[in-house]
C-alpha cells in the first residue's frame, strides 16, 4: 500500500481504505477461483494495481468519462481505475465467468458504485465509450479489431478517445499500421521499479 501511496499520495481515506482491502480480498478469492498467479499475489500492488494506475500518469480521466475493461480477469486495470477515479463511468468485460464473479464481488466488498461488470465478448457489447483499457490481452492489431466500433466520437478529455493499452516489449510491428495514431509511453519514466523496465501504456485514437 505504501507502494500506491509513494506515487499517488492525494488519496482520500476512502480510496486508502480501498485500496487496503485489495489484498484480503484477493488472497480470499485467489484460492476459490485463480485470478492471479500463486506466486504473483505477494507483488499484487506493484505489479497488478500500480501497473494499472499507470493510465492515470497519461490521462487523468474527467467527471462523466466513460471507460470499459475488456479482459479484465480480475478486474485490472478497471478496479484500481475505479477506484483511484470515482466520478468515471466503468464497465468491465471478460468472456470468462468465473473471472467476473470475482469483479463483482470484490468491487461490492470496497463499496465501487462506479462499475459494472459483465460477463461477454466484447463484440457484444452495444454501447460506446470514450476510452478502451485493457492489459495485454493479444496482440494489438487483432485487439483493436474488436474494439474498433466502440469509441464515442467527441473527445472531452486532454488527449483524444481511444486505447489504452498496456503492454511491454518491442511494440514497432504491432504499431506499424497505427503508427500515425499512436503514442507510446514508458511507465519507467512514472515508476523506478524494475518491474516496470520495459512496459508501456499505448494510446492509440479512435479511427
């Protein structure tokens, strides 16, 4: 927690509270339904909730804005999202039941009146948004496929509607077709953990 609180430290108790429960309630549910990695529950604020909490060093969303998760498992990057920005509007998707039951429940658990979570594809999803989030579900060409009827026209925010993406690696071939839409930031430059050496969060705008 003190992790969370080194780079964001204007949390209110509320969201300190919140952020708090993260842990319990995610061991508790880890051993029912495997969400996270056994060996990764230990590093879950730094390399879950932190590495989530990197979209807000790019953006930091306005009241109203409307988010969705797709493929949120667990619910990362939506539930520390949430959390961190409760006047937003988020809906959090994964094809996976199980995995949104545990959503569900840990967001009730916190007291997030700010999300929805639903079990579906994304392509089934009829409604629209002003940003796409998610976590390295596949490749990002074929992600963007499925995502790319989603996005409201008219932007509100500092930077334009569109992806957000969170990724590491060598990412030039997987951007090459967007270049011209696409940006590209270092979370090293918000985060000095090692961890996060070589992951980025991708903007890509809406087309």
């Amino acid at each position: 927690m003190k992790l969370i609180q080194k780079y964001f430290p204007d949390l209110t108790p509320l969201q300190v509270q919140q952020f708090e429960q993260c842990l319990p309630l995610y061991t508790l549910w880890n051993d029912q339904i495997n969400v996270i990695s056994r060996k990764d529950i230990e590093h879950l604020y730094e390399r879950h909730i932190l590495h989530s909490l990197a979209i807000a060093k790019v953006i930091l969303f306005k009241k109203g804005t409307k988010v969705m998760d797709v493929g949120t498992g667990g619910g990362f990057p939506g539930i520390p999202l949430a959390i961190l920005f409760p006047e937003v509007d988020f809906l959090l998707v994964d094809s996976i039941g199980k995995k949104i039951k545990v959503v569900k429940e840990v967001a009730s658990a916190i007291g997030l009146t700010n999300l929805r979570a639903l079990h579906s594809r994304v392509e089934e999803v009829d409604e629209k948004f002003d940003f796409v989030v998610s976590r390295a579900v596949t490749t990002l060409p074929d992600f963007m496929a499925w995502v790319q009827n989603k996005y409201l026209v008219k932007s509100f925010n500092a930077i334009s509607n569109g992806l957000l993406y969170l990724k590491g690696g060598n990412l030039e071939e997987e951007i090459a077709s967007v270049v011209n839409k696409t940006k590209l930031y270092n979370i090293s430059d918000f985060f000095s953990e090692e961890f996060f050496h070589t992951k980025k969060v991708v903007h890509v705008k809406r087309f």
